[in-house]
C-alpha cells in the first residue's frame, strides 16, 4: 500500500544541514499495522508526515496504492489526503473555535464532498461523546480530545490511519481506549502506521521497525 523509495529529507538551517530522514526502504501492507519505534529526534514524525503527503522527501519517491503522491499538485494532494488517509496527531490539532461536531466535519469539506451531520454524529456516539457535540476543544478532558480526534480520522472512511506518537499525553486508561479504536480498525481491514517509542504502544501492532538517525536499524 505503501512503498518509500530511497527517501531522504534535509532540512536546511543556515550553514548547517540536518537530515531527518537519511535514504529510507520501506514498505507497508495493505492491512497492516506498523509500529516505527525510535528516540525522539530520530525522524519518527517527518517520516509519517512524508508517508502522508505532508512533507516533499528531499530525495526518493513515496508511492501510496502506486501513486506517486509528490507528482501531484498540491491541491489533488491534499484532497487525496483527506479521501484516503486518517491522521491522528499527539497534539490532536484541533480547531479552537470550531465545536466537537464541526471539528469532526471538516475531513468531509477537505474532501470535497457535502458534510453529513448525521454521520458525524453517529461516530461521536460510537465515541461516547453524544454530549459534547457543541463543545470546544478547550472544554474536553485530554482524553475526550483524542476521541474527537479519532472521531475526525475515521469520518471519510479512510483506507489508512497515520497517527504520530497518539497516546504520547494520555493515561494509561485513555491509551488503552485509542489502541482499541485502532486495533479494531486493523480488525476491519484497515491499514495503521503508528510512530511511538512506548513499549505499550508498539505491542499492538504486527510489526516493528526501528528508526535511528533517520535510518531504519532493524525489525
């Protein structure tokens, strides 16, 4: 499903370069679940976001379903994006003045097609959050965040979910919840990368590589 080719990422700062992702094979399988462990620094992040469509590789192709998706304008980019992937971040990216419901719509407007309330609705209840929809973010618990934040990945049904370090500030009641939603995603079918460098994290997925210096190590 994915295939990164010879990918590097240099990021250029003054005088000094610094290559966050250093000449990267790696493939993943269509329903599959990859777990990317390594320190912070490593290149754990910029790797998922280059994955995503989010962060042009300085060298090498990333390939999604056998699209090259740098080859593509921005804006196809981005609605592909936002029809084919789930992303789901440790600082949840929220939208402060958008309530719970309509933070949950906006893949759907990404998307280009017409926001169906009643199905955003539907995935809130999933989430037990039927009484926050006219919530803002900054009146939910950190964990209720993350639920919208899934809520939000899950609307477009994607094919694939990215997340990046998602249990990173949540207890250990709240990470066991989202592992569940995405485990129960891999159980459906669904394609998962996930970035962490918890132990907890990484036990529920069916593979680990290990990312050192912007290099995979090892599996």
């Amino acid at each position: 499903m994915i295939r990164l080719e010879n990918v590097s990422k240099v990021y250029r700062k003054q005088n000094d370069d610094i290559r966050a992702l250093d000449d990267v094979d790696l493939s993943v399988e269509k329903g599959e679940f990859l777990c990317v462990k390594g320190p912070s620094g490593s290149g754990k992040s910029t790797l998922l976001l280059t994955m995503g469509g989010m962060v042009r590789p300085t060298e090498g192709k990333v390939l999604v379903d056998g699209a090259d998706v740098y080859a593509i304008s921005g804006h196809e980019r981005a609605v592909f994006r936002a029809q084919n992937i789930g992303f789901v971040f440790q600082m949840f990216h929220l939208i402060p003045y958008l309530t719970v419901i309509e933070n949950v719509l906006v893949p759907a407007l990404a998307a280009g097609r017409k926001p169906d309330r009643a199905e955003a609705e539907a995935l809130l209840k999933r989430f037990n959050m039927t009484d926050r929809l006219r919530h803002r973010p900054s009146e939910l618990s950190t964990g209720e965040r993350q639920r919208v934040a899934m809520a939000r990945a899950l609307l477009n049904k994607p094919q694939l979910i990215l997340a990046d370090e998602p249990t990173g500030n949540l207890d250990p009641d709240n990470t066991g919840e989202v592992m569940g939603y995405l485990t129960e995603f891999h159980g459906n079918g669904g394609t998962v990368v996930v970035v962490t460098h918890e132990e907890l994290t990484a036990e529920h997925a069916n593979r680990v590589v290990h990312l050192k210096e912007g290099r995979i190590e090892a599996e």
